[in-house]
C-alpha cells in the first residue's frame, strides 16, 4: 500500500486498512445478497445479523452482561451533552460535573438547562495540563450522576484510572478512548463515545447504558431524545446509519482478532511510549503539555521552542507522509493523535522524524 500515509488526525481518524479493505471488497455485493451494505434496507436479516453481531462484540469486547444494553445513535456525542440531563436531571435533582477541558465544559453547559449542576473540580486555571487527584473532588452527596470525559483529546490528557464514587454512577464521555483499554464498565450508569475517533467513521454515537440506572429516566421527552425509545426498539425505530454500523462491526472484528483491549492496551503503551521518550529524551526542545501522570495514550500534545520551528515541523513532516499533527488552537504546537488502529510502524516514523528534526534544527 505504497500511497497510504500515516494519519495523526484527531478525528475523523485513521482506520485499520483490513477493514477499508474488507469494506472494499463487500461494497458491490455485501454477503452474496448482490446488494451494498449502503442499499439493504434496515428491517431487512441481511442488516439485523450485522446490528445484533455488532451489539454482541461490542458487549463481549467491554465484557458485559445482559444489565448492560448497546445502542447506536446519531448527533454525536454533542447530542449526549444534553441527552444525559434531560433524561436523569429534574429541576431537583442535582448532577457533578468534573471539568478536564474543552468537551467536559461544553456537556456541563448543557446539563445547567435541565437541572443542578455541580462542578466537583476543574483544571481549567492550569489549561487543562491534568486530570484531578481524587482528593481534590467536591461531590455532592445525592447526586444522581458524576460527569466525567476520559480521556481530553484537545489537551492531551487521560484518567490513568477511574476514582471511586460508591454508588453514584458514573457518566462518562470516552469518545477518544473508548476499547484503548480494558476497564470495568460496572461503576459506569452511561458511557457514550462519538465514533469518529477510536471505532469506526463519523455518524454512529454508541451509547453503553446500565439497565438499572436507565429505568431512573425521565418519562416526558421528545421521542427520539428519550433513551427509552432506543432501548424498546434495539436502536431501530428510526432508520439508524447503517453502513457506519456495518464499518463499526468490522473494527470490532479486527479488534477481537489482535487481542481484544489486553492486546490493544499493550500496543496502545507501546505506542504513545516512543513518542513520549522523543518527547522527554529532548533536553526541553519538546515540551509535552499533559502533566506525566495524566499523559493521554491517544493525543500527545506537544510544543516546539518557538512557533517557526512548529510550522516548519509540520510543513517537513506532511512531505514525509506523516499527516494531521497541527494542535488544536487552545494548546498550540503539535498534537499527535495515535487512536487503535494507528500501526507501529507510524509511531515509529513520527518518533525517528522528531529526532532527526531536532539534530537538524537546533
Ligand atoms: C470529538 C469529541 C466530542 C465531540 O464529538 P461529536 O461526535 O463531534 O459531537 C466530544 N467529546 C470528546 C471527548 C471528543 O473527543
């Protein structure tokens, strides 16, 4: 595959080439049906095998049971942020909100319509450079969910591990790191996770709920804004984005065959861990953003000692097919998203590039 490069883009992001080049060969005719996965209806079986065997990965992979449900959404995980409060906030009920960047502030400004909010810590007045440590939350005692990003894709920042909060259950937007790691899902009432980064393309929004912790929804909502409604009907009671379904069981596959999320955590380590040796390795030419102990696994946000030296890094590194490291504007210099399915071999020639640029630029 001589003209593939390798891809640091944030999202939409890379994809394991077996499943492109599987969706290649099924596009004319998927499973002999002489029909694309794009043209089969979706209450036809041809369809409903790839959603349930989708939802049944999905669950095995995450290594849930049947108080566990699956299901597949559209709006993103934008549509979320205000999903979770309007379906488990009242004008008495209160929620706590832990405030990591860009994306947990944008979720507490949606729950703060529906009910009362609590941020139980923010990093904000550090830009963001780490997670909290457990002792520096403030919860509320009665809260019906704490809020919490996983892993902050703008600033490069990740929870190492999730703190204990007893019974409360938690919501967690894991967009950028959802199937990186093996986790227990069993503290968790809600995860969500946009697709664009780490599953699949841009247009499903997955959505882990807990069955108990559902049945505390409110009743009196818009249909399709009701969790309730995708939960009666598996995700069908609308046309759901098939083909981004059918691509997402396709990832899920890959993933079963190199090793589920042990295999995935080992490769993800190893990964991130060469980029951050350039990184630390460097004497101060490359200054990494993330706090060492809340270092992402998935973005690795860096800084170069002048803004010159960041475009000429960008404009040499593009020429040599290594693509999408310009950071995002709220962090400057570089970001380097390195999501499941970028291989070895990327990280590889983004760590040998970093320290062939720093010999020659000094
Ligand atoms: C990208 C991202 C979002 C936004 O996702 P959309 O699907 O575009 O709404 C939310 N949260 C996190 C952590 C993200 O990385």
């Amino acid at each position: 595959m001589q003209n593939r490069v390798f891809n640091f883009y944030a999202g939409p992001a890379t994809l394991p080439l077996p499943v492109l080049e599987e969706a290649q060969r099924d596009l004319l005719n998927f499973n002999s049906t002489g029909m694309s996965v794009l043209e089969i209806s979706h209450r036809a079986k041809a369809y409903d095998e790839i959603h349930h065997e989708t939802e049944a990965r999905l669950k095995k992979l995450l290594k849930i049971g049947a108080d566990f449900r699956v299901l597949f959404l559209q709006g993103g995980a934008s549509t979320q942020f205000a999903m979770v409060p309007m379906n488990f906030l009242t004008s008495e009920k209160k929620a706590d909100y832990i405030i990591t960047g860009a994306w947990a502030k944008k979720a507490m400004k949606e729950a703060v319509r529906f009910g009362q909010v609590n941020m139980a810590a923010s990093t904000e007045e550090e830009n963001f450079k780490r997670v909290p440590n457990p002792e520096e939350l403030k919860l509320s005692s009665d809260a019906a969910y704490v809020h919490l990003t996983s892993n902050n894709t703008i600033f490069g920042t990740q929870w190492q591990s999730f703190p204990d909060f007893g019974d409360i259950p938690i919501v967690a937007d894991m967009s950028s790191d959802i199937l990186s790691r093996p986790f227990n899902a069993q503290k968790f009432g809600l995860i969500y996770a946009g697709a664009q980064k780490n599953l699949a393309p841009a247009g499903v929004t997955v959505v882990i709920i807990r069955q108990d912790f559902a049945e505390t929804a409110n009743a009196d909502l818009p249909t399709m804004l009701k969790y309730e409604t995708h939960l009666k009907s598996d995700s069908l009671y609308n046309t759901p984005p098939s083909f981004n379904i059918y691509l997402l069981n396709l990832v899920l596959k890959w993933l079963e065959n190199n090793g589920g999320l042990e295999e995935m955590a080992k490769k993800n380590q190893e990964k991130a861990g060469l980029i951050y040796e350039e990184i630390d390795d460097s004497a101060g030419y490359y200054r990494g953003h993330a706090e060492a102990g809340s270092r992402s696994l998935m973005n690795i946000t860096f800084r170069l000692p002048n803004e010159e030296l960041e475009k000429k890094f960008i404009a040499e590194s593009t020429e040599k097919g290594l693509i999408g490291l310009k950071g995002h504007r709220s962090v400057g210099g570089l970001r380097a998203s390195v999501y499941n399915a970028m291989p070895l071999e990327g990280a590889k020639a983004l760590a040998a590039f970093m320290r062939d640029f720093r010999r020659n630029n000094k």
